[in-house]
C-alpha cells in the first residue's frame, strides 16, 4: 500500500488528504493548521455517514468504528523528523516553499506530487487538478521529458488507489471543452457529482492507466 505526506494548508490540503485516508491509504499531514485538521475529519465524518446511513440500531456504532479505522490513516505533525512516506503531495501553493524543501531534506527518494502542476526538477511531477476534486476526482499529469520514470510510476500509483481518473492529454484536452460549462450547469454537489461521473465514463473518457 502506497504513502503519502501530503504538506501544506487550505482546502485542497484537506480533501487530497481526505480522498486517499477514505480509501485507506496512510498519510502523514505536514504545515496544516488546526482548521485544516478540524476539516478533514469533518470530511471523514461525512464520507462515513454517506457509507453507513443510519437505519438500524447498530449503525451509530458502524459509523464510530469506521470513523476510527480511517482516523488511523492520518498522522498529523509538526515534526518534519517524524515524517515518511512514498510520495510527498505539495498543496503549499508556493514553488518551492520552505515547507517542501524541508520535507525533501529528510524524505530525499520521495517524489513530489506538486497540486499546482510545477515541476521544477526530475523528481517532481506536475498535476493539474480539475476541482472542486471532492466532486470531479480528476487529475492530468502535466507532461515533462525530464520526469523520473519511477517516480512518475508511483504518483500514478497513489492517484489510482484514491480513486481519481488520470487523464492523457487527448482526453484533457476533451474535458477542457467540457469544464466550465459542467460548473455552471449546477452548484448542487450531487447533480455535479453526476454530470462528470457521466463525463469520465465515455469511451474516449476513461482512465489510461489502470
């Protein structure tokens, strides 16, 4: 089973790490406020209560220990020492920040999985992230010929094992055409959540690796 550190603060901080935690997936939470924190286990919470609705007796008790079991996923710290994982998942919103170097200095064979699709050496794989991504889960790996092929490999692991849709480029390109129209379509979650599920199950829509 693939690990991640996901680093950084905000939103896309907290539903990255709420994706790959919900699938089981162990992640290591760095440079995350305490309301980052306090939203991804809202985040859980929900996605429990979505999974066990409550209609028997018992199913208070179900929610409360899947909670637990995907609580156990995370590991929240402050302590850049402390840290591991296969891959570390940038959502600082900054090139380069200090937050990442610090991370890359005591987990230097990670690769970075950089949110806002910069890829600044051969370590380094850019993604573009189709948000809001608790809705689309879709992504699109920026190409760069000097990316590294096994640390590519093991972005494209941990992308698959949370359950995002990678694009290619021809299918990005599709869904260039298709993006903004889909958000204005509806603010509704579920209808949103509809319209792209639709999208990324067409024939020229389907995930590329795996």
């Amino acid at each position: 089973m693939a690990s991640a550190i996901v680093v950084g603060n905000g939103k896309l901080a907290a539903v990255m790490t709420k994706l790959l935690c919900s699938c089981g997936t162990p992640v290591a939470l760095y440079g995350a406020g305490k309301s980052t924190r306090d939203t991804i286990e809202s985040m859980l919470q929900e996605h429990v209560e979505e999974s066990f609705p409550l209609q028997f007796i018992d199913d208070l008790r179900h929610q409360q220990e899947m909670l637990s079991r995907l609580m156990e996923n995370l590991r929240m710290t402050d302590d850049v020492s402390r840290l591991f994982g296969e891959v570390i998942i940038d959502a600082t919103k900054g090139q380069n920040s200090a937050l990442i170097r610090a991370v890359r200095r005591f987990v230097p064979e990670a690769p970075v999985m950089n949110l806002d699709g910069n890829a600044a050496d051969e370590k380094t794989i850019g993604v573009h992230v189709y948000e809001p991504l608790e809705i689309t889960r879709i992504m699109q790996i920026v190409p760069s010929p000097e990316v590294d092929a096994a640390s590519l490999a093991r972005v494209r692991t941990l992308i698959n094992n949370a359950k995002i849709v990678e694009l290619d480029r021809e299918q990005g390109d599709i869904m260039e055409n298709h993006y903004h129209t889909l958000l204005c379509v509806s603010a509704d979650r579920y209808s949103l959540h509809w319209y792209f599920f639709t999208l990324t199950s067409l024939p020229q829509l389907s995930p590329p690796h795996g």
